[in-house]
C-alpha cells in the first residue's frame, strides 16, 4: 500500500487520528510539522530565546531534542538531566546519547542528581518517609524537586524557558484530573498561555503535547533511537488516579480515535477564553525557608514542608 501524502513511498503506519495511511518520511514530517504548529500557535518560544531541555533521556527527550534542535539556533540551547537516585533504575545509557548529542551540536549540558541538590537520593527520601509514616508518593517527591532543581538553574543560568517533552497522554491524563479535582487554578496554570504567577517561575514550554506517545515512540524508532526503556520501579506506587484516568483515557482513544487530540484542543480553547477575560493575578509568596515561591496564603512551600516532616532541610 502506497502513502496517502506522498503517493510515492510504501505505507508503514496507520495514523489512526486521521486515518491515512503514511510513509516513514511522511509520518516524521507530520510529527515535526504538528510541533511546530503548537509552538507557533502559543508563541511557546522565539528564535532569541535561550532555551533549557529537561531531558530525563527517553524517547520522549529524544524527539524534543531532535526537533527543536532542528528548529532553534543551538547555541541558544542547553540541557538539562536531573538524576533521581532510584536504586534498580540507572540513567547511564539515557545520559551517553544526551551527553553525545550534546557535544555534536556544541551544547550546554548540566548533569545533576536530587542526591547533589538535597542530599539525599529519591530512594533515600522515599524510605524515610515511609518509616516516617509520611504518606506521599515518589511520583510526588520526584516530580515537585525535579521541577524546583529545573527552574533554578533556569533562572541563575539565565534561561528565557524550560521547555520539557510531556506528550499528548501525559497532558490529557493531566488535564482530565484537574478536572475530577475540580482544580481549575492547575487546569489554568497547565496551559501554554497559563498566567505566569512569580517573577522567580521561568517559563515552562511543552512543544511535544499534542503527539501521541505511540508516536513519540514511532518517531525516536525511526530515527534511529535506541531504547529499551526500563521502566520505573516505582511505576505500580503511582497515584492511582493517574492510572485509572490512563486506561480510560486508552480505551475511549481505542473506540474513537483522536479522542484525546480532541479533548486537549477543546479544554485549551475553554481555558483562553477564560485567560482573556481573566484579571491579573497577584504574584505568588514566597517560601520563608527556602525562598522559592509558594501557593497563595501559604508561608511554607510544598517541598520544604515535605522535606521538613521527613527530616531533610537545606
Ligand atoms: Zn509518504
Ligand atoms: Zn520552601
């Protein structure tokens, strides 16, 4: 069967949102040519912007680091790897190709790990706060200090934006718990164009959100992309909304396809309407421990509250 773009090449993928039959280099044209809509459409970044890649090293880093390498002068870029410390779950081979990737094209790269910023590894952290007692997730813990190690060497290194490779399932699973949640303020905040609430935030961009993750995966396959993803070993300790929101999600794409691509454009159209007439927003306190911003009428950030029932501060 021959491809319904190019009409030359044989078809190896049924693109089943769209239903066409595409090529290899058809199919990777599409991928490239939809991530650069989305960036055009939220004015994600511009060409003088100083970009940071947080790459964790999977397929998904992959993609964002092929495209917008592609896309955006590389001197303007630099990368960042955050290593978790998950005992079973090493990164080595994720970082080798970030790290050649890298050097080829002449990019920064900082590597650091949640052991060198708070001294202590995510398995560490996790342990003790199960003896504690503490009842949060590693997700929780790896998620919100990874996201706070990212924004600040952002900001001290002088980065415009953080730009991170969350696809399509990642954001409409999201997207879908804000709204069982009943948490508009994330739905809001979740969105491209969502209000900047600190001075100290920089920006975070996510020029993949609307590409299937199969597609992620397709695309990296294709380009010669060597994973064999081990998985997280804390995967089954993972919010159990989050898993169930997931297969739902799979199985509503399963019978009509193009659900989720439909669901994320909608509430993305909700929310603009609702930004544009939208007031102003008051900047965000900040933490009287670790002087990173906090939640509204709160004097203790998050991660410090956290870090302060399981013992670490710094
Ligand atoms: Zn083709
Ligand atoms: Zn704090």
């Amino acid at each position: 069967m021959k491809c319904d773009v190019c009409c030359v090449n044989d078809a190896i993928i049924l693109q089943r949102h769209t239903g066409r039959y595409l090529c290899s280099k058809c199919f990777i044209d599409d991928v490239k040519s939809r991530i650069l809509d989305e960036v055009r459409r939220y004015e994600m970044f511009r060409g003088s912007d100083k970009l940071l890649l947080a790459l964790s090293g999977g397929k998904d880093s992959f993609v964002l680091f092929d495209v917008v390498s592609s896309i955006h002068d590389v001197s303007r870029l630099g990368v960042i790897t955050v290593v978790e410390g998950i005992v079973g779950y090493s990164r080595d081979e994720d970082i080798t190709w970030i790290l050649s990737g890298c050097k080829e094209l002449g990019v920064d790269y900082i590597k650091t790990s949640i052991k060198d910023e708070l001294g202590f590894s995510l398995t560490e952290l996790v342990d003790l706060s199960n003896k504690l007692g503490v009842d949060v997730s590693p997700c929780t813990y790896c998620g919100m200090i990874r996201r706070r190690i990212i924004n600040k060497y952002a900001r001290e290194l002088g980065y415009d934006k953080v730009v991170t490779a969350h696809n399509l399932d990642d954001e409409s699973q999201t997207a879908l718990i804000n709204i069982l949640r009943g948490d508009l303020s994330r739905l809001i905040q979740s969105h491209p164009k969502g209000p900047k609430l600190s001075p100290l935030f920089i920006r975070r961009v996510k020029p993949l959100r609307k590409i299937y993750e199969w597609e992620c995966a397709l695309y990296a396959y294709l380009r010669g992309f060597k994973f064999q993803e081990v998985e997280c070993p804390y995967i089954t300790t993972r919010p159990t909304l989050r898993a169930k929101v997931r297969e739902y999600l799979y199985r509503l794409e399963a019978v009509k396809p193009g659900t989720l691509l439909r669901f994320l454009n909608i509430i993305d159209d909700l929310v603009m309407k609702f930004l544009e007439n939208a007031n102003r927003l008051p900047d965000l306190p900040t933490c009287r421990l670790c002087g990173e911003p906090t939640a509204y009428n709160r004097s203790l950030c998050k991660t410090c509250e956290l870090l302060t029932r399981v013992g670490v501060i710094r």
